[in-house]
C-alpha cells in the first residue's frame, strides 16, 4: 500500500504545482495581456468590458481546476488527518485552499458573471469592482495557501 500511496503523493504534489502555475499564469500573464489588447494590436478594437468578458472566461475554465483541486485536497489532506499524520500548518493551509477555492469558483464567479450579463454599466458599479477585488484577493490568498500546502508536503515526502 506504502507503493500506491507514494505514487497518490506524486500525483498529488503535481495537480497543486499545475493549479497554481496556471491561477499565477491567468493573473500575471494573461490578465495583462488580454487588458492591453491595444498593445499588441495597434489600436483599441475591444473595449474593456470586451477585454473582460474574455478575461472571465478563463477564470470560468480555471475554475474547473480549482474545483478539482479542492476535491483533491479534501480526499488526500482528510485521508492523511484520519491517519493521524497532521500538523497545524498544513491543516490551516487546506482550511484556506478548500474555502477561498470555493469561494472562488462558486461565489465570486457567478456573482461576477450575473454583474457581466447585466452590461456594461453594471461593470462601473461600486459593487462589481468591490466584488472584483475581493475575488483578486481571494484568489492571492489561495494561490498562498495552495504553495504553503505544496511546500509542506514536499518537505513530508522527502523525508
């Protein structure tokens, strides 16, 4: 069994790498990118709202990771804490990995595509961009959460 679960680990380890190299690909490059489209075009032919109807369909197929990589997290990092192999810090790191992935892709993103389908002014409102940004912050904390979850686990395996 020792043989199956170090291979789980492996792909464990490689799913949280995937997840967040691709949520920190999406916001550093990207985001950039596709809100510059001028840049690379020569003249502005999207508007932002354009710009960011593309840009939120990316975060719409992120999600799909991050969803799974909350399921993943919550069978590996449960199957570990039933066997009594748990420590604070990673306990703390799946808590926010699990919460700020659904809220994520369950809470932030709906809220922010019903705001997109209610126009473009919608998207000037007080209440997309505080729910913008809460979605950005969001989105740091489980990216940190997730690298805190790899890092400790890394170092578990390798001992």
């Amino acid at each position: 069994m020792k043989k199956y679960f170090r291979i789980t680990t492996i792909a464990y380890l490689i799913l949280l790498g995937a997840t967040l190299g691709a949520g920190l690909f999406a916001g550093i490059v990207v985001a950039p990118v596709t809100f510059h489209t001028e840049n690379w075009l020569g003249s502005e032919v999207l508007s932002h709202y354009q710009e960011g109807l593309i840009m939120t369909q990316n975060f719409v197929r992120l999600s799909y990771l991050v969803t799974a990589t909350v399921i993943a997290v919550a069978l590996y990092e449960g199957y570990k804490y039933k066997k009594f192999e748990r420590d604070t810090i990673t306990q703390i790191a799946t808590f926010f990995v699990i919460a700020a992935g659904l809220m994520f892709g369950y809470y932030y993103l709906p809220d922010i595509l019903t705001m997109q389908l209610a126009g473009e002014e919608m998207t000037k409102s007080a209440a997309f961009i505080s729910t913008h940004k809460g979605s950005e912050i969001n989105f740091k904390i489980f990216s940190f959460a997730l690298l805190v979850l790899m890092v400790q686990n890394m170092r578990k395996a390798c001992k």
